[in-house]
C-alpha cells in the first residue's frame, strides 16, 4: 500500500483540490480515500487499474463529505466545478454543460457510456478494453464531438485535438 500511496496520493490530491477547493478538505478526504482503499484492497477484483479504483473510491468519499456537510449542489455546479469563479467563464462554462446535456440526450447507449466512463477517470485504454471498441476510434469519436463542440479534446498522442 505504501508504494500505491507513494504512486497516486499526489495525483488524487489534486483531483481532490479542484472537487473541494479547500486544502484541509483534500487532506482529509485523501486520507479517507487511502483509508478505505487499505480496508477494501483484498476485494479489489482488478476490473479496472488500481489508479481508476481510487478515483472512484475518492469520488464517493467526496460525495459522501458534500452529503455530511449539507451543502446541496447542483449538477450545473457540480459539472462546473473546475471552471474559475469569474462571471464569463461560469457562463462558458454553462453553456458547456448544456451541450453535454444536448449531446449525451442524443446519443446512442455506448457513447453515453463510454462518456461516462472517461467522465469518472477511465483511461483511453481501460474504456477501449471494456467496450470493444479500439483506442483510435474512440480519439478519433472524440476529435469529431470536439469540432461540433460537444467535449473537449482527447489526450491520446495520435490525437491532434
């Protein structure tokens, strides 16, 4: 466990930052999330990489706090949540969301699915493998939804998003 946290801490650190905004709220859900990773790792079933288990275990240890504290958000906010606080990039930002609305309404089951997938920290590969559906398809999906404004670009070096 110690190289796991040696590995990722830094990374989900980060993510927890941008969810929380606060630097004691991201220490202390980082420690929960390790917390729980270390009482669950037996279980682990290795269906996805150790890093994708941990955001998912990070995420709902975040959603968790957002229920304790009971601060309600929106899912605008929720979706908005790494855009900064200035008035024409929250307006951007809400107009973004809407297209995914827009987008995500329309489409076929596997692309929400996949969507939803990348959404909650899927690599390229892991949705690839899932899916069936080969690695450059899904770059090259992502590049023509990012020319019709519907997400932003793909990460994968044969990209040139």
């Amino acid at each position: 466990m110690d190289e796991i946290y040696r590995l990722y801490s830094a990374e989900l650190f980060g993510y927890l930052m941008t969810l929380t905004r606060s630097k004691a709220d991201a220490e202390d859900l980082l420690s929960e999330t390790f917390l729980r990773a270390l009482t669950a790792l037996s279980s682990f079933r290795g269906e996805s990489s150790i890093r994708t288990w941990l955001y998912a275990i990070a995420r709902n240890v975040w959603l968790e706090h957002l229920r304790k504290s009971r601060r309600v958000k929106s899912i605008d906010d929720l979706l908005g949540v790494y855009v900064e606080d200035s008035v024409a990039e929250h307006a951007i930002a809400s107009m973004a969301v809407q297209r995914v609305r827009e987008y995500l309404s329309q489409a076929d089951e596997r692309t929400r699915s996949i969507v939803l997938m990348r959404s909650e920290g899927f690599s390229y590969s892991e949705i690839a493998e899932r899916t069936g559906v080969y690695r450059a398809m899904l770059c090259r999906r992502r590049k023509a939804d990012r020319e019709s404004g519907a997400v932003r670009g793909c990460d994968h070096q044969g990209c040139s998003v």
